[in-house]
C-alpha cells in the first residue's frame, strides 16, 4: 500500500518539512444567473499532524466552500476559484493536473460530510462502497478489498461487520450510518481528514460517541483534523485552535482557550454571548441583531460592520487587515484592542 | 403516435412526477403571475401560440386561406400537378390537396378539442376526489386508473370506436371524440391527485380547515387553484396527443371516415400512391406535425414556467 | 422482496381482470346486434351465427361470456377468424417477427436515448445539449402515420437504403429501417427522461462523496449515477411497451411485415371483429406482463424498495 503514497512523493516541489495544510488568500466565487456570489473572499488557514482546527460560522459564512475548494470537489461552473494557494507540504493543489489531484483526495485528504444517508450511494451496499476505495486506489481484488472493508467497519465499531457489509445505507442507524463514512474517509490513511458538521444530523447521545471515536482515531493515526461546525459547544472539548469565519473571511483565529477566555473580534464575542452558559445563569441571552450579509452584495468595508456593536466609520469604508495580537493569534478588526478591553 | 404518461412525465421521473409548486404554499396568488410572466419572455412559448393561434384560424375560419372547395374532386384532375388555386397539386380523387390539408383542420382541432375538454373534466373530477377524499374513494379510484392505464391506449382506442361507429352514414366525428375523451383523462387525473394531495397538507389549507371552510369551499378557493398548473400543462400535451390519435385511428380505419376532411384522412387515402406522388401524403403529415409540434412546445412552455425548480 | 413481488402479483390479477374485462364490455356490452359488431358490414348468414355463437356465447348472459372468454384467454383458446383461421394459430405465426422487431427497437431507443441523454446532461447547456433538445421535440411532434409512411418513402423508395418491405423470415438488415421508425416513438421520451434523471443525480450528495473518494469522473457517471439514474428509464421503457405495440399495428401495415400488428391492421380493416378482439387482448396480457416484469426488476435496481 505504499505504491500510491511513493508516486506521490514524486510530486514536483512536495516537501516534507513544508507545512501539512496552508490555504493561502483563497477566493471562490459562483457565477449564477442572479449575479455573482463571494462566498470565499481571502481565506488563509494552516493545519499540523496531530492537530484538530475547528472553523466556525453561520450558514453561508463560507466554511464548507473552502473545505471543498480545499478537496477539489467544488462544481465548476457554477463555483470557480479566483485566487489563492492551497498548499499541502508545500505542493500548490490547485495547479495540479486533475489526475494528480485526484490521487491526493482520499490517499492524503480526505473528507466525511453532515448528512451520511444522502452522502452514501443508495442503491450500493455499504461493503461495495468501502471496498471501492481499496480497488480503485490499490488495484486490489474483490475479495481482499471486501477484507479490508470489514476490517474498517470494524475498526470504527460497527458491530457485525462481516454481515453489514451486504447492507444498504436505509438498513443503517444514523449513527451507524456517519461510522461508515468515518471508515470510508479513513480507508487509505489519509493526513488530513475534513470532517463537515459530522454530527449536526444526530441526536446528541451519539454525537458525543462519533466525536470521541474522531478523536481517537485522530489520535492514533496523528491525522491532522478539520472540524466544520456551527456548534461553539462541540468545538471546546476537540479543537486544539479554532478559526472563525464570516462572510468568507477568516475573522478571527486563536487557540481555543483564548477564544473562550478573551475572545478578540467583536463577532466572536458577540457568538459567544449568544450561546447559554451555566456560569450565566439568569442573565439575559444576547442575540446579534441583522443577518448575514448577502454573498452577491457584500458591505464595504468589514462585512461585519452593519451588524457591528464597536462599528464606527471606518469600518464601512476600510476592509480590516489582519492583526497578530499574540504568537498565534490573529483578528481582523479596526478596534482589537478595544475589544481586548486594553 | 406519442404516448402522454411518457411526454408528461418526461421532465420530472419517478414517483414524484408530478411535484406541484413549492412556492404555491407561501404566495398562492402570485406563482400564476410568476409564471405568466416567465412566459412572456419565453421564445418557444410565443412561437407555439402563433402557430396554435394560425392553426385555430384554419379550423375556424378557412376561406381566409382557401377559395376553392375541398369536396369538389374530380377524376379528372387525378394526380395533377400544382396550379391555380391548388397550390399542392391534386390527390388521387382528383381534390385540390391544398383546399383539403387546409379544411382538415378543422375536424383535426375539433376532434382534439373535445375529447381533451371530455378528458378534463373526468380527469378532474376523479383526481379531485380521490386526492381530497382519500382511503377508499382514492384506493378505489387508483386501481380504476390502473386498469385504464393496463390497455395500451391505441388498442383500447380500436376497440373502442369501432364500438361507437354508427355505420354508413356516420363520419365518425363523435365517436372519435368519445373515444379519445374516455381513453385519455388518466394522466390528467393522476396529477390532479398528486397536486390535490400536496395541496391538502398544506398548513394554509389546514388553517382553513380550521376555521370552518367546508369541503366545497376547501376545494374550490384553496385547494384547486394550486394543483392547476400541472393539470393544465398535461391537457396541453393531451391536444397534441389528441391530434396524432385520431390521424392514426383514421389511418387504420377506425377514425373519421367517409367524407370527413381530416389530415389522417387524407393520409390513409393517399397512402397508396405516396410512390407515385408524394405532395398528397406530405403536406397533411406537415401539417399535422407542425400542430402537434406547436402543442408540446406550448406544453413545455408552461410546465417550465410553472416549475420553481427552474427559475 | 416476496411481499413485494406478492403484492405486485395481486395488482396484476386485478388489474388483468379489470382491463380484459374492460376490452370486453367495450366490445360487446349494450349491443343491440352483437353478431353484426364482430361481422362488420357484411352480411351474417345463420350458419355464421350458430359458429358466433359457440365462440362468444353471446346466446347466454354477459357475464357468461365474459367468463368463457377469459377462460379461452388462460387456456390459449383465441378463437376463430370470420374467415376460419385459428386465431391462436395466427399468433403464433406472426409473433416471431413482430418480437424481433420490437426488440430491436427497444435495444437501438434504449442505447441512443440513454448515451445522448447522459452525454447531455453531463454538458448540459452545451450545443449537443440543445441541438438534442430540438430533435426530440421534432421527434415527438411526429405521429407514426406521418413517420412510417415517409421513411419509407425517403430510405426505401427515393435513397434505395433499405428494403421497402419485409418478407416473413426477414433479417435484421430488412427490420432495421422498420425499427428504427419503431424506435423513433419512444427514443425521445427516454432520452428526455436519461437526461433529467442524471442531471438530478449529479447533484446528488453521493456523488460529491464519490468524487471526494477520488475517483475517476467517468466512474463517478458511468457507476455511480448511472445506476441511479436508471431506475426511471427501465421504467419508462416498460410503459414504452404499449406506444411499440401501437406503433406496430401501423408500422407493419406500411412495411408489409407479416406480424401480430399487421394482422391486427388488417383484422381492423377487413372488419374481422374476433381478430381484433383476440389479438387486442394478447397483447394486453403481454403488455401487463411485461410491466410485472419490469416492476420487480425495479425491486432488483432500487434496494429501498426491496427491503421495504
């Protein structure tokens, strides 16, 4: 199974000492009939073995575009990617041939989505799927890919993974369900697994178990991890850092003690006011009023500022640089410090 | 001859052929002004209402298009070539072919016409009550289409009119009419079911219901005005379904017969000689072509201003 | 799946009574002379009556005959022509080619209509996408009494490509053109349906998880869409049946071909109303029991079905 991961290493410029993950001022745009939307405008993010790098944000603040930017699997038209770098150990992705880049999905990146009964195909059972990675990718036979299907199963605990094999998605439990798609990403020892909302569609109970087999497996693995959620109270158990997205923008970007304790960008404050917290009881919960921006007519300026309790007039007229306020920490507002509070 | 389940459900597959309107829930009023307004822009809609509008013209009023007399043949004049008023040449009976193809619009579109008003109102009335009615009334009323559907339509359309045929001197005009109007509400009534049934589980209709509308009510303010889209796109495609079945049930004999002007008719007729000469079997087969084509586009038109899938 | 095949079985029962029936009270019901119906406009001696009347039963009560007429359906007893010919001995005769033709006409639709109907909506907006759109809308604006009697007169006559007619032991180069005319009525359906069924399914969640297990574009279309996209088509081609059969009645009676449409063709024509009856409904029965075969396939493509 090194076979494939030797070509790889053949890949002009790939440099081991190189960063794992570095998306570099990346833009995406879709051009549709109603005008073109900036759905990912200047994302910059980097990512370590071992690490787990939570990217948090409202529904269309661009997350899940540049997790698939970062995966190649954006459809073209209507999405196109209009500037930008996306470095894994140093190899530019997006100047890749389709069939290279199509070795690094799944062989080195790999991804698993929120919704497991409609990201796994119907009308194929769930061993033909797992072990269509392993043929694909390895050139192996029917039968030692249908081993090592049910060894994935079982190594992401599906109980009597020699006979669910033969089933379908329907036949699965959701939770069971989001275990084959773990298994599935996991199939060719990727470095970097993107996880997208992996447990937003399941009751609670269970996403706390799919959360805690992540990890370990990360753990294991030292898989670098990125994990895309809306949900501030999943990110504070796993992530090592967290990067806040709005509007296409990465905001703000600390590790996460730093965010919860003194959280830099008057968006990330506002989010963390918004969510109820025992150490709070009693006290009203804030909401931050407006909504997201429109991607087709984004404000000028900061994109926050009509929704900004610090906005003053600068921020309708200049886009905020990017502060390092500490090692590694980065916000991108005119008032940092204000909102710092030094 | 085309089939209608297969020309109706050609866009939408499946068991959600008929997906009726989404935006209907939100706006009832303003999707048929949505959708009017798509068609007005729409190129293919406004080519297929020319062509619909001069084809009518035809039917109606035919001596805007020809002075001489479809039913004055004359051996004589057999297979003549074009010339004076025949602009086609002559036909083996020694008609005019012009006059005629002309002429047969109006029994073509007349036949059609009806027998789609006749699949209307079945169809309407049977989706209406199996959609709002539920349990038996649809579990029976399903089964029924089913067994209608079971035939394939052209066979059941022989048998069926040579059962309504009046020998001799009849021209079979109405028991084409009958026929197609009996064998071709089934896809009407299948959508109006669907529609009926999105359309009564919708939380306004549910809010009326609430607040004391009746059954009639329910149906006729809230409920009918929603599942029309799809209802009137399908009886469009109907037309030019009607149009094409009743040239092959004349041309197999079944169809109008006798003096009867038509452009299956005509077909048949000529036929026979279409080596010797072919304009007399041609122009009919244009023509008929032409308006069955400007009925699906018409069909098309509307079904793509109707999906909010497309906008 | 048994409960799904049984319950399919039932559907089928019922709805072979209901259309058999519904044939014959077409038929015959409320006629004031029913011997002049199966007769025609010829004149019925008494000689022809007494055979009538062993056929039909139509001395006895309706639902009498009705009961004998379905039991000659299930026991192969199809009667006899006005002219004396076993009706059941005429089926068989002219089945084999009408079975060759309309599957050769079901195989050529199926691969144009499902390759173009792929390609498009993979390209979709592209020329080929709309060049494809307008041919099938010309396509289906054309009535078989208009296709059949031109194409012949195009090929066969005036391009001298094909035969103009077929004989009885006739190869596939004699029932190309035939077919092809044949296909021509439901290739634009199918490929209309190809194309929107794939063009949904690409944008189908799996198969951005297909492209992200990196795999190759063609097997993420060829495999995992493909198969998806096929459940409606096979569908369709089941329904499509009873277009064929139609267009076969007239198709054969353009081209001569000595099949089960032409017979019923000339049964319409001579007036030879136990022909029309006995042909009429072997067909139905294929065609319902080609639409059970085609649902449980269904069962086989779509495994939400099966286990339901």
């Amino acid at each position: 199974m090194t076979d494939i991961k030797a070509e790889m290493d053949v890949l002009p410029g790939m440099d081991p000492r190189a960063h794992l993950l570095h998306v570099d001022e990346l833009h995406v745009e879709f051009r549709t009939r109603d005008g073109v939307a900036k759905a990912v405008n200047g994302v910059n993010m980097w990512l370590r073995p071992g690490e787990t790098l939570a990217v948090l944000g409202e529904s269309g603040s661009g997350k899940s575009v540049t997790a698939q930017a970062i995966m190649g699997i954006l459809d073209t038209p209507p999405a196109h990617v209009t500037g930008g770098r996306v470095l894994y150990r140093g190899v530019d992705l997006l100047k890749l041939s389709e069939a290279d880049r199509r070795k690094v999905r799944a062989n080195r990146i790999a991804m698993i989505f929120q919704d497991a009964l409609s990201a796994l195909n119907p009308v194929f059972t769930v061993g033909f799927q797992l072990a269509e990675m392993f043929r694909m990718h390895r050139g192996m036979s029917r039968r030692d890919a249908k081993a090592r299907a049910i060894e994935l199963l079982d190594q992401v605990r599906i109980p009597g993974a020699r006979d669910r094999i033969h089933d379908y998605p329907h036949q699965f439990s959701g939770g069971m369900r989001q275990r084959v798609m773990i298994a599935m990403a996991l199939a060719l020892d990727p470095e970097i697994l993107i996880a997208d909302e992996p447990t937003t569609a399941l009751d609670v109970t269970v996403q706390a178990q799919i959360m805690k087999l992540l990890a370990e497996l990360q753990q294991q693995r030292n898989m670098g991890l990125i994990l895309i959620t809306h949900d501030m109270g999943v990110v504070a158990d796993v992530a090592d850092r967290i990067s806040v997205m709005y509007a296409g923008r990465v905001v703000e970007e600390a590790p996460v003690h730093d965010i919860y304790s003194r959280p830099a960008h008057p968006y990330t404050k506002a989010l963390l006011e918004s969510i109820p917290r025992l150490d709070r009881k009693g006290r009203q919960l804030n909401v931050i009023p407006g909504l997201p921006p429109p991607l087709t007519d984004l404000p000028s300026g900061c994109s926050f500022h009509p929704r900004c309790a610090y906005a003053r007039e600068i921020c309708s007229r200049d886009e905020p640089p990017a502060y390092q306020i500490a090692p590694q920490r980065i916000a991108s507002c005119h008032f940092v410090r204000e909102v710092l509070g030094v | 001859m085309s089939d209608i389940n297969a020309v109706t459900t050609a866009e939408a597959p499946g068991p959600a052929a008929t997906r009726p309107a989404d935006a209907s829930s939100a706006k009832p009023r303003s999707l048929a002004g949505d959708a009017w307004r798509d068609l007005r822009r729409s190129k293919v809609f406004w080519i297929a209402a020319v062509l619909v509008a001069v084809i009518l013209l035809m039917a109606v009023w035919p001596t805007l298009f020809t002075s001489a007399d479809p039913a004055n043949c004359q051996l004589a004049n057999r297979h003549h070539p074009a010339g004076g008023g025949a602009l086609f040449g002559y036909d083996f009976q020694g008609c005019n072919v012009y006059a005629r193809t002309i002429y047969g619009a109006r029994d073509s579109i007349f036949v059609a016409v009806v027998a789609t008003l006749i699949a209307g109102v079945i169809g309407l009335t049977v989706g209406l009550v199996a959609g709002f009615y539920g349990r038996w009334a649809d579990a029976v009323l399903s089964r029924f289409i089913d067994i209608v559907l079971g035939v394939p339509f052209l066979l059941a359309a022989i048998v069926l009119a040579r059962r309504f045929t009046v020998h001799e001197t009849d021209t079979g005009v109405l028991a084409v009419t009958l026929t197609l109007g009996l064998l071709g509400w089934t896809t009407a009534a299948r959508v109006m079911r669907s529609a009926v049934i999105t359309a009564r589980n919708q939380d306004y209709v549910t809010a009326a219901r609430m607040l004391g509308a009746g059954p009639g009510r329910l149906m006729f303010r809230h409920i009918l005005p929603n599942a029309v889209g799809p209802f009137l796109v399908v009886l469009t495609l109907l037309l030019g379904i009607n149009i094409a079945a009743e040239a092959t049930l004349s041309y197999l004999g079944v169809g109008l017969q006798g003096d009867a002007i038509s452009w299956g008719t005509s077909i048949a007729g000529n036929g026979p000689y279409v080596r010797v000469v072919a304009g007399p079997v041609v122009w009919p087969s244009i023509f008929l072509a032409v308006t069955v084509l400007a009925f699906i586009m018409l069909g098309d038109a509307v079904r793509d201003a109707f999906d909010p899938k497309r906008r | 799946m048994t409960r799904y095949i049984v319950r399919r079985l039932l559907q089928m029962v019922l709805t072979f009574f209901g259309a058999t029936f519904v044939v014959y009270a077409l038929m015959f019901a409320n006629q004031d002379d029913p011997y002049q119906v199966l007769a025609g406009d010829r004149v019925v001696s008494d000689s022809q009556r007494a055979a009538l009347n062993a056929q039909y039963h139509l001395d006895k009560g309706f639902f009498t005959q009705y009961w004998y007429y379905v039991k000659g359906l299930l026991t192969g007893d199809f009667g006899t022509s006005l002219t004396g010919r076993r009706i059941g001995d005429m089926l068989a005769e002219a089945w084999p080619i009408t079975i060759k033709l309309t599957l050769l006409a079901i195989v050529i639709s199926a691969v144009v209509a499902i390759a173009a109907g792929v390609f498009s909506a993979v390209r979709r907006g592209g020329i080929f996408d709309h060049v494809t759109l307008v041919l099938t809308l010309v396509v289906l604006a054309m009535p078989i009494v208009v296709l059949a009697p031109v194409a012949q007169l195009i090929f066969g006559v005036k391009l001298g490509w094909f035969p103009v007619t077929v004989t009885r032991d006739a190869n596939l180069y004699q029932l190309l053109l035939p077919a092809l005319v044949l296909g021509t009525l439901v290739v634009a359906t199918e490929l209309r349906v190809t194309r929107s069924s794939v063009a949904e399914n690409l944008r189908a969640d799996y198969v951005r998880t297909a492209r992200a297990k990196g795999l190759s574009t063609r097997r993420v279309v060829g495999v995992h869409v493909l198969r998806n996209s096929l459940i409606p088509v096979i569908t369709l081609i089941g329904v499509d049946l009873g277009v064929l059969m139609s267009g076969a009645i007239v198709t054969e009676g353009v081209f001569n071909i000595p099949g089960v449409g032409f017979n019923l063709f000339r049964g319409i024509r001579t007036e030879d109303g136990p022909v029309v009856v006995g042909f009429v409904s072997v067909l139905v029965i294929v065609f319902l029991v080609v639409n059970l075969i085609v649902d449980l396939l269904y069962a086989v493509l779509d495994p939400r079905i099966r286990y339901e």
